[in-house]
C-alpha cells in the first residue's frame, strides 16, 4: 500500500526539478553570458543555473577529471582546483551535452592548458574561456593522419570562444563546421550546420605547416566552413599562420572586426566557394563585413599581399571599412587580390548592422587593444603567449612546422587551489570584488 503513494512523491519531485530547471534557463535568457559577451550568441546562458563540476586532477580520464565533467549530463558550470597540463595523449575531446559553462579563469596560476589533443563542440549553448589548447603533432609521423583542429564546432550553435590560446593545430586552430547541405532549403542548410558563434579576444597562432596532416602543409587559423551563419570574429590575434586569417566558405554569412593578423603566409582573409563541392546545389553569396582590422606582414609573409582574396567560384557581398594593411616595413598592402581566374564577383554591400554588443575601435587602436587583452589569462599569460605575442609586437617570428621549433609541449607544475563559490559571481563566472 505504500509503493504507490512513494511512487507519486518521486514523480512530483522530478516533475519540480525540470521545472525548476526550465525555470532557471529561461531566467538565464535574459542575461548576457558575461560581460562583453557579443554576437548572435551573446545571451546564451552556457551552464549557468546548474551544477558546479570542480576539476581536481590533471588526469586525463577518470573522477575529477576535466573529460569527466564535460561528458556529464544537464547545466554545469565547469571549475578549476587544479592548474596545470592535461595530457590528453591524442584523445580528443567531443562536447555533446548543451548548456555548459568551462571557467578556466577558475584555475590557480598557471591555468589550464591542454595537449595532444583538439576539441569539437558537437551541441550548442557553450561557453568556454581562460583554457589554452597546443594540439602539436603528439609523436606521430608526418603526414599520417593525425589532423585534428584545436577547436571546432560541427553543426552547433550558440556557442562563445573567449580569451582562449589555440596553437599547434595540425588542421584548424579555431574553426566553425558541420554538414554543407542538411534539408532541403537554404534555411535547413544553415540551421544545419554551424551558426550564432562568437570567436573573440582569442590567440590564434602558428598552426603546423609540414607535420601529420595527411593533406602535407596545413597551417591554418580559422576555417568558417559552407553555409555557416551569425558568425563573429572579433579582437583575436591571428599570428603565424600560412592561410586561413579567416577563411569564409562557399555562402557564409559573418563578420569580422577589430582583429590583428600578423605575419600569415600567402592568405590572410579569403572567401571560396568550391565548385567541386557545391556541384548539383545552386550557388549561394557569401556575406562578409571586414571592419577595423590590421594586416602586419612578417618575415614569413609575401611580397604585396591583399588583406582580403577572392578565390573559387563564388560571389561574396562584401563591406570594407577602417582596415590598415601594411608590409613588414610599414608600406601599404593592397585591400583585395585574387587566386583563381574564375568569374565569382566582389559585390559592394551597404553597411550593415552590427552584432549584438560590437561597438569597433578604430583600426589605429586595434593593435594596443589585442595585444593587452587577447588570449588565456592575459593577466597571467604562459612562456607561450608570452613568446608569441612578444614577437607580434616586435615584427620577429615564422610559420612552423613542429611545436619543437619553439620549445615543445610545455610541462608547468601542478598547482592547487580550492574554488570558493563566495568569490565569484556565478551568473557570469567573475571574481566579486574583494571588501
């Protein structure tokens, strides 16, 4: 007789739970992620409202480990106890439950940094911040096959990559991706693949030219893959990487601001759209808003390289506004060039509006401005950003081929120290002030 009336009670209680639950993502809705949170994303509420998931061990697998937290289910807000380096030993990492917050920030000095390894966000609602990822090419031979990106996301949305260090990727430093043609309309295809992603305040830097990439040379930044949309890539510090300072695919919709590219190979920002790959679907016109950008060549750049190439087949409505392009020397670079013969078309676009929360700087402050606050941690930088942004400011530098052409994988001593709940504002993931 008392089974049933047990039974009622356990389904109330998990029937006030979810709605406890939905009740707190819907509040969430109303705020921004964190401050400064910009683009089509900027409101997502990431995990906040859930469970706090504390990392405690530099371990790859296992209890406490980062791999665990992110594997669990439901809102979660992700915390450090541990600094340090997580060997990931060429596991990567798929992110495929939504509405989760990574607070690197969280970590004691010297952060978290993460190796042998890229991550893929696969579902939508994310946030990550304050984690440095140097994928490397983790022992394997060349051109076998290990070819991860450092970050990518397939197919998700809502999603904010901020003040993140991404190095040594094999494929993509920084990358938003998924299936091309998903439906049957237009709408379907960019509802399919990835949309409403913000990439800012990140280091973006020396992707491996000739390492395990089975394609051979595969130095590249960011790759803004066919039909993505809402797509915003603003105040990173894109250095040394051959292509891809981005590089927007065939019908892309996005816009980039207030970034600094320096020293890239022969691409700095460009726009294809591969007729092999659209064949039997009508074409589709990019569009992409270049604002309040600098292009600085360096030793490993080309002579008279555009900030922006057209290439494939085709069209991009294009705006351009307050960009600086200029040589190693300081001589004025050309704004537009092409590498291929095909008929794809430049055309002019009105200015457009801007993302939720983007108020540009002028270009001539842009440098300043990303070198003081790009990358993890910029309050506590590791050797590695450290170098790299010491040798954007000074012109010095190159395109590599191996993380052991600077240093190799770090190895930092493992730090502790408890998170107190007290000392942060939980709904943006900053530190209160102290009293």
């Amino acid at each position: 007789m008392l089974v049933k009336p047990l039974s009622l009670r356990s389904k109330l209680a998990s029937l006030l739970l979810l709605l406890t639950a939905v009740t707190s993502l819907a509040a969430a809705d109303n705020l921004l992620a964190f401050p400064g949170a910009q683009g089509a994303a900027a409101q997502t509420p990431g995990g906040r409202g859930g469970k706090i998931i504390r990392v405690t061990t530099l371990d790859a697998t296992g209890p406490g480990s980062l791999l665990e937290a992110l594997e669990t289910k439901g809102p979660r807000i992700v915390v450090f106890e541990v600094g340090g380096v997580i060997d990931m030993q060429k596991h990567e990492i798929k992110i495929k439950e939504p509405f989760l917050t990574v607070a690197g920030q969280t970590a004691p000095s010297p952060g978290i940094t993460i190796i042998r390894t890229g991550i893929d966000v696969l579902t939508h609602d994310v946030i990550l911040q304050h984690i440095r990822v140097r994928t490397g090419s983790a022992g394997a031979e060349p051109r076998k096959g290990w070819e991860p990106d450092s970050f990518s996301t397939i197919g998700a949305y809502n999603v904010i990559v901020d003040h993140c260090s991404m190095t040594w990727a094999v494929d993509e430093n920084l990358s938003a991706s998924g299936p091309r043609f998903t439906g049957k309309t237009v709408e379907e295809w960019r509802k399919g693949t990835s949309h409403a992603i913000t990439f800012s305040n990140n280091l973006v830097a020396e992707g491996l030219r000739h390492s395990t990439h089975s394609k051979g040379e595969h130095s590249k930044g960011s790759l803004i893959h066919d039909n993505a949309s809402d797509i915003l890539i603003v105040n990173n510090l894109y250095a040394h990487n051959y292509e891809r300072n981005p590089l927007f695919k065939g019908g892309v919709h996005g816009m980039v601001i207030n970034n600094l590219i320096y020293n890239p190979g022969p691409r700095a920002v460009h726009y294809n759209l591969i007729a092999e790959e659209w064949r039997g679907q009508p074409y589709q016109n990019g569009r992409l808003a270049l604002i309040g950008n600098v292009l600085r060549g360096g030793p490993s750049t080309p002579a008279h390289l555009p900030l922006l190439m057209l290439g494939g087949s085709g069209d991009l409505e294009y705006y351009e506004a307050d960009n600086i392009a200029v040589d190693w020397i300081g001589q004025e670079l050309p704004k537009f060039g092409r590498y291929t013969n095909s008929s794809a078309k430049l055309i002019p676009m009105a200015k457009p509006a801007l993302p939720f929360g983007v108020q540009p700087l002028a270009a001539a402050d842009v440098q300043d401005a990303v070198i003081r606050n790009a990358g993890a941690r910029p309050w506590d930088r590791d050797p590695v950003d450290a170098r790299i942004v010491a040798d954007t400011i000074e012109g010095r530098g190159e395109i590599i081929d191996s993380e052991e052409d600077v240093g190799g994988y770090p190895a930092y001593k493992e730090t502790r120290q408890k998170f107190d709940e007290k000392n942060w504002d939980l709904r943006y993931m900053t530190p209160r002030e102290k009293k």
